[in-house]
C-alpha cells in the first residue's frame, strides 16, 4: 500500500517509465502486426499453386513460432539479466525486435526465393518471439526496480498499458493500410510499411533507451556482491516452486483477458450474433483503448489497497463484466459497443497482475523466475486457449468464452489468496 512518506516518482523515474512503456509499446506493435496481414503473407511467401487452406494453416504456424519461442528467448536474456544487468537485456530485447521486424519488410517474397523465402520468415519471427519473451518480465523488473517500492504498482500498471496499446497501434496502422491503398497495391507493397515502419520506429527505441540507467536494486546488489552464483533458474526452482505456481496461475488469468476477451472475441461476435465486421473493428479498438486505461488505474488501486485484494476483486469483475458482454449480445445487441468497451476496462486488471509477480520473487533471482513462469505459462495457455474455446463453441456451447475466463479469473484469485496467506505467515514468523 502506499506509503504517504515516501517520495513521489521523480523526473528520472518519470523517464525511465515513459521511455519503457513506448519502448514496449513499439516492440509489442511489431509483435503483432503480422497477424493483421496473414492473409497477404500466406499468398505471397508460399507457392501460388498451394491449396488456400494450407497456405493459410502454414502462415499461422509462423506467427505461432513467436509464441513457441518466447520461453527460450525469455529464460537467455533472463539469466543473463540476473547476472550481469537488466538494462543491457533491455536494450537487448528491443533491438532482437526492431532487426527481424525490418528484415520482414523488405523480404523477397516466393516469386523471388522460392521455398528460401518462408524460411527465412519463420526464423525472423522465432528472433521476435524471442525478443518479446524478454521485453515484457524484463520491462516488469526494470521499472518496479527504479520507482518507490510503493509506487511500484503504479509504474507495473502504465508499463503493462504500453504493451497493450501496441496492439492497438497495430490494428489502427493495419486499418490505415487496408483504407489507404487497393488490395492489389496492398499486396503488391503497401503490406510492407508497417513492418520498415516497425522496424525503424524500434531502433530509435534502442536509442533512446542508451539514456536508461541501471536499475538501483540491481547497482546495490552488485556493490554488496549479493548478485547469484551459477545458474539463477535453478535457484528459482529448487526454493520458489510455491512462487512459480502463483505466478503461472495469475498469468492464466492475464491471457484469458488478452487472448478471450481482447483477440477472439471480435471475431467471434460475428460468427456467433452476426455483428457486422465495421462494427467490430470498432468497438474492439474501443475495447483495447479502454484496456489500457483500465491497467493504469488497477496499478494505481494496487499502491492504494494491496496487490492482493484488488486482483481479488479485479479477476470478479472481469468474470462479470465478460458475462454481461455476452448476455448482451443475446439480448440486447445494440449494446455491444458500450458492453464491449465497458469489459476492456475490467481486462485492465492484467496490469496488476505484474505487481504479484515482482513481489514474489528476492531480487537476486527476480528477473529470471517471472521469466519462466510467465513465459511457459503463456505459450501453453496462450496457444491452446483459442483451440479450448474454439472446440467448446463447436460443442455447442456459445458461452464458452464467458465459462473459460472464469476458470481462469478463478486460478488467479486462488493465486491471489495464496500469496496473501503467505504473506501473512512471512508476516508472523518476522
């Protein structure tokens, strides 16, 4: 809770904040982007001759290395992050981004390469997957470590609202694309600005955070040589599995948010209640805007009452605010918009979700235990949570998305609960 003694966020903690969160926000925009123009890149990296479908199928199993690789990428920088400095693993991890984002916009296409061309492009999307396994734990540690201790929900929460508004920078740039220029001029080049774009804006994220400065807790660990000896994923492992489990549980919460609420449900609402497409599109920037506001105020509310109690409350809302959504689109559809965006906010509790993660790990082994926890986590639950609900609406079940974000606000509240309990214990014994 916050502390009203301590200092407020100076100017340098004020920068440091500010160049992390658009740091992260470029590099989650050249994450995502790819997914936007899919449908170009199965077309044009493939042979023509191949079936659509297949082609199709071969061109998510590449946005799908990003996320396989995350985990890799996440525990090497992490490591290294615990022995030798967070900011070096920070610049790092944007450059790993903004290089393979710019190479993929000016990649010769099949015509040119032949089968060398989507090879090419699957090993610069597993360098970006590998990027972003770093980015986003190392962002967390990076900031939490230069502000206020209890200040540090705060800074978790705007740098959490960074990252996702990347993905809103990608949808509206895939928008101006798509408005701007004919499918065949799209197809022929414009697919490619985003990417150069990307990829340019990135590496003036690598420049401008050379003006970062290493982390405070990290500069004392290493005056006082408290910095961990040998590998610190198996320190993480051998005495924090209790940790680790919190930590998983809390990120499955974090990617039903994301993955259900955020990305599949624009697309199912129009499957499932034949919502118009515009409409969609519209209310699901909405929704992410709305998102990004909401995990600046859920950071607030955690330096205000607790980590603990808010994710409580956060994951309770977010159950109901998913259920109103599609107890709305049955009944009363014209709604949606409000609905949708109203949801968004409550997705914001994703920003308070760091805030448990930080605090459950010693410093020493911080960066590399959220690393693996978050990183694993998310690329099994993340890949197999579209699969989950996909085969649960076959079912017959058109609220399976609602039940799924339950059982995973669920996990987290438990995972809430736990470290409030241990808390209390640690609390006791002391």
């Amino acid at each position: 809770m916050t502390d009203p003694t301590e200092p407020a966020l100076t100017r340098r903690d004020t920068r440091t904040l500010t160049l992390a969160a658009l740091g992260g926000a470029l590099e989650f925009y050249d994450f995502i982007i790819f997914v936007f123009f899919t449908a170009v890149i199965a077309k044009l990296f493939f042979p023509p001759d191949m079936p659509e479908w297949l082609r199709q199928l071969q061109t998510f199993g590449i946005f799908a290395a990003g996320y396989l690789a995350r985990p890799l990428g996440g525990i090497v920088m992490a490591h290294f992050g615990d022995r030798v400095g967070r900011k070096r693993m920070f610049m790092l991890s944007v450059l790993l981004m903004a290089v393979p984002t710019l190479l993929m916009g000016l990649l010769p296409t099949y015509a040119s390469l032949g089968i060398a061309a989507p090879i090419l492009l699957l090993l610069l999307r597993v360098l970006q997957g590998a990027a972003v396994g770093g980015e986003v734990p190392g962002a967390w540690v990076f900031v939490s470590e230069h502000v206020p201790p209890s200040r540090s929900g705060f800074a978790c929460g705007t740098l959490t609202s960074g990252l996702t508004f990347g993905i809103l920078l990608g949808s509206l740039v895939a928008s101006w694309i798509n408005s701007s220029w004919t499918a065949d001029e799209v197809l022929a080049w414009a697919w490619r600005l985003p990417f150069v774009l990307g990829g340019l804006f990135g590496l003036l994220a690598v420049w401008l955070r050379r003006y970062l400065e290493e982390t405070p807790v990290f500069e004392e660990m290493r005056r006082r040589r408290e910095l961990v000896r040998g590998l610190p994923l198996k320190v993480v492992l051998q005495g924090h599995g209790g940790a680790v489990i919190r930590s998983m549980l809390i990120t499955w919460m974090l990617t039903a948010g994301i993955v259900v609420v955020i990305l599949m449900t624009p697309t199912l609402v129009q499957s499932l209640f034949a919502i118009p497409p515009a409409t969609a599109a519209t209310a699901s920037s909405l929704a992410t805007f709305a998102l990004c506001v909401g995990c600046v105020l859920f950071g607030i509310a955690v330096d205000r009452f607790g980590v603990e109690r808010v994710l409580v409350i956060g994951a309770v809302g977010l159950v109901a605010a998913t259920a109103g959504l599609y107890r709305t689109l049955s009944a009363a559809p014209e709604y949606f918009t409000t609905a949708y965006t109203l949801t968004g906010l409550f997705v914001g509790v994703t920003g308070a979700i760091p805030s448990l993660m930080v605090r459950a790990f010693p410093p020493a082994i911080r960066f590399s235990g959220i690393s693996f926890a978050y990183n694993v986590a998310y690329a099994i639950l993340g890949g197999l949570t579209p699969l989950v609900v996909s085969l649960w609406i076959r079912a017959g079940e058109p609220n399976a998305p609602v039940y799924y974000v339950g059982l995973a606000c669920l996990a987290g509240a438990s995972a809430a609960i736990w470290a409030a309990a241990k808390s209390r214990t640690s609390a006791m014994v002391n």
